[in-house]
C-alpha cells in the first residue's frame, strides 16, 4: 500500500509503567504509518482521573523517544486535532454526547448496579444473554419523574442498532456480531465523566483516522465503535469507519496471556538491562509478523520497507526472552565499536560500577570494548566483564575460586608467574605462549591451565579473553595478582 492519506493513532493510558505489549502496538501503528507515508498520531487517553498519572505521561513520552518513534501529531509537537490530550478535551466528549442523546443513538439509563445485577443473574439463569436488556431505552415523562424523585442519576447508554454487525478484520478476515452479543453500553458515567467506549472513537473520528491497530483484547469493543462511529457519520462528526486490525496476544510463562503485571513485561526492565532499542523493536516486530523466513535480525528501516498490516499473524505469540536477548546480541555486534562504547557508558559509572570514578581508565576501556562486543546479550553485562581492569582487586567470585583452584594450582600458578615475569607483554600471543608452556610443565592443556590464572586475575572463571586482557591490565598487576592468589593458596 502507497497511501499518504493513512492516519494510524497510538492512544495509552498513563497508567502505570510502559510494557512492551503496548511498544508492539506502538511499532506495527508507527511501521504502517512510515511504511505508507502515512501520518502517525500520538494521544494520550488520561480520562480516568483516579487512575492516570503525570509521571506515567512522562515515561510514555520518554519510553517513545527512546525508541525511536517520532510522531507527526500529538503532545509537544501539536497538529491539526490539538489537544492531544484527552483531559482536555472533556468539552468535545459533552458536547458529542448531548448530540448522540438529542439524536436517539443514546438515552439516559437510570437502572442502579443492583438492579442490574438482579437481572444479569436472572438472564443467565434461565439461558439468555446477560448484557444489558434495553429496559430504559424507552422511559415515559411519569418515569423519568419518578426515578429522578428517588435521587436516581443517570449514565448515558449508546443504543446499538438491532442488527448484525460485519466488518473485516485487517488481520483476521471477516468478522461478524450479532445484536444480543453486542448489548447497549455506557458512555457518559452518572457523575458526568466521558468512558473509553465514547472518548476513543470519537477522538479517532475528528482525527480522521484511517485505521485502528490494536491487541486482541480490544476486539469485542470493534462492533460497538463500528455503531457509534455510524452515528457520528450521520451527525456529521465523522467522516469514514477505519479500517480494524487486531494484533495477535503476546504470550508469556506457562502460555499464559502476558499481562502488564508480569515482571518481565516492563520496558523499563529491558532499559535497564541494556537492551538496545533497535535490538528490542526487532524482537517485538517478530510477535506476529516476520520479514522472510530465513532474516530474523533486521534494521527498523528494513522493517519499515517491507511491513504490511495484511502480513500480521492472527495466531497468538509467544514472548521469548532467550530469543530477544540472542537478538539483542546480534544488534550490539552490528554497532560500531565508537557507537558501542557511548552506549555502555551508563553501566561504566554509579550506580552500576562497582569502582570509584578515578579509577576508571578511558584507555584501558578503549582497548577492551571491541572484545566485550562481540559478547555481550545486553549491555548491563559489561560491568562485571570489565570490573577487573578498574577494581583494585578482582571481584572475587568464590564459586569460581573452588571451582579453579584445585590441587596443584599453587604450583602451576608459581610456573605460569615465572613464564609470564619473562614474557613480551606488548603481545597477547605471547602471554598466551607463556601460559601454554607453564601447562606443560605440569601436564596440563592451555584450557585447564589458564582457568587458575584467570580466577586469580578477574576473579571470575568465565569472561573475556584472557590474553587480551591480561595484556591491557598490565604485568605490573597481573602478576601482583597472581602473588596475591598464592597467598591465599598457602594459607
Ligand atoms: N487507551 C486504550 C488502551 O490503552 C486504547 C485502546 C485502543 O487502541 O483503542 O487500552
Ligand atoms: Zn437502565
């Protein structure tokens, strides 16, 4: 599809933190948008006082920039449908609703909770629908006197035709509703405050939009939109119904529905670990899409060229972390060295970093970062690689201490000192020479041989090579090291 007239939305509530269910609906609705030329529009639904938060307001827009996403429309950049902010636009939700009432499209209904539950259960019971039965859609002048005599204050009802409702799902095919599963439903609370149910389609109407991407959780509320949206065309308020599409559920642990209280749905999580933004968005556009069967690791513009809402799964997806860290692995390698050592730079310093800021070494740095590279899942996981270089001991690991230090090790470590005092240090080959030769010394192969030197070094038995860094620690604290590690052994 080549169409400049495409107007995608992306409309969150500042409820809680951001989780990356809602960065996938963000992605597809910003990949559409790009992809068609199309316009992107950012809303914030904060119609539910008790709920949204400034500071919720505040991550989306940051989560959102650093994502990457720029949006054409929306807070802080303004447009056309300004405000962008559904608090403020409370007069329009009135003003809408009045019409609908005034029209016949909604009515006042003035059945107490109670009372509709007394008929909920009734209805199940005896087999029939359960949703609202219609009973105050038609209400005489001496009722309406009455109920407001008993103090009753009524929600506004949408009245939905009786007629089935078919529309086709951009990613799921034709869909069809028939009018006892989609009962009359509440737009305006009793106390005055506009519902999702009305502010949602009617935002997406005066912002002429042209297709409503969204999770499947969102499907059953469709044909109600698809309803009130004809309401609006014949008031004039709207112009055309959108186009649905309903991206697929993203599944968790136990394939179970990932929900935005499960741990690892927080994007914030994913921050902090050093996910890169563009490893994340790869990952998250494989729920429920995918570029070619053979291309899993791909930029976000390779993405945008080739995405097409037509070409969304309807099948459920499964939240992989393993593949989102592999992913993410494959984005840091693509970077370029520089571009690399910027990004880890929060992880080099408090709160992170377990060493004082003037024991930081750029250079030491430098020469390390293009070996931690090419090993890293996330970014945070540079701290502990390089913690040896800038600590004045190594972090000890003991499990790595027993694991490395056997019988024995005392005397290779005395060797492989000696072989390392006299080696060339200006060369990682021929520490590695040295290392070799103390192993044969004692029967030992390079592998089992290096793992005493590099507990004793790093503190750790895995990490990155141990030549290399040996080489930037220097001989100077590598041997001290190796001293230090005797001590101990002897004592
Ligand atoms: N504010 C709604 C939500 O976050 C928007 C849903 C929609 O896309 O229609 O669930
Ligand atoms: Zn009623």
């Amino acid at each position: 599809m080549a169409n400049g007239s495409v107007r995608v939305r992306f409309c969150p509530s500042p409820t809680g933190n951001p989780h990356v269910g809602l960065v996938r609906t963000a992605l597809f609705n910003w990949a559409f948008a790009r992809h068609t030329g199309g316009t992107f529009v950012f809303r914030i639904e904060d119609t539910d006082a008790a709920r949204d938060s400034e500071e919720s307001y505040g991550q989306l827009l940051d989560s959102l920039r650093w994502l990457g996403f720029t949006w054409d429309e929306g807070p802080e950049v303004g447009g056309p449908h300004a405000p962008y902010r559904q608090s403020q636009r409370m007069e329009t939700y009135k003003d809408v609703a009045e019409k609908l009432k005034d029209a016949g499209h909604a009515y006042h209904c003035y059945c107490t909770a109670s009372e509709l539950e007394e008929r909920r259960d009734a209805a199940r019971a005896a087999g029939r629908p359960s949703g609202y039965d219609g009973k105050c859609r038609e209400v005489t002048p001496e009722q309406k006197a009455r109920y407001e005599a008993e103090g009753r204050e009524p929600i506004v009802r949408f009245r939905m035709p009786d007629e089935t409702i078919t529309f086709t799902d951009l990613v799921r095919g034709e869909l069809t509703f028939t009018p006892e599963n989609v009962p009359d439903y509440g737009i305006v609370r009793a106390n005055g405050a506009p519902l999702y149910t009305l502010v949602n389609p009617v935002d997406d109407a005066l912002m002429e939009i042209t297709h409503v991407l969204r999770g499947e959780d969102l499907l059953s509320s469709t044909p109600r939109q698809i309803a009130l949206y004809k309401a609006l065309t014949e008031l004039g308020i709207a112009k055309e119904i959108p186009s649905f599409g309903h991206l697929p559920y993203v599944m968790g642990e136990g394939n179970k529905k990932l929900s935005k209280r499960d741990p690892e749905s927080s994007l914030n999580l994913y921050r902090e670990r050093g996910f890169l933004p563009e490893g994340l968005l790869n990952y998250l556009s494989l729920l429920g899409w995918s570029l070619s069967a053979d291309k899993d690791i791909f930029t976000i513009e390779e993405m945008v060229a080739a995405f097409d809402v037509a070409d969304v799964n309807p099948n459920p997806a499964r939240f992989d972390l393993k593949k989102a860290e592999a992913i993410n692995a494959d984005h840091i390698r693509l970077l370029d060295v520089k571009d690399f050592t910027e990004r880890c730079a929060p992880w080099l310093k408090a709160p992170f970093a377990p060493w004082a800021p003037e024991d930081f070494d750029e250079a030491k740095w430098e020469a390390i970062a293009p070996h931690a590279q090419t090993r890293l899942k996330v970014l945070s996981e540079i701290t502990a690689n390089v913690d040896f270089l800038f600590l004045a001991e190594p972090a000890q690991d003991e499990a790595s201490w027993t694991k490395a230090m056997k019988e024995g090790s005392d005397a290779l470590l005395r060797t492989a000192r000696e072989k390392l005092e006299a080696a060339d240090w200006t060369s990682a080959e021929s520490l590695k020479e040295a290392v070799l030769a103390a192993g044969e010394v004692h029967g030992l192969k390079l592998g089992k041989a290096q793992a005493p030197v590099r507990v004793a070094v790093t503190g750790r038995t895995v990490g990155l090579p141990l030549f290399e860094s040996l080489e930037i620690l220097g001989r100077e604290k590598t041997l001290a090291r190796i001293d230090a590690a005797l001590a101990r052994l002897a004592s």
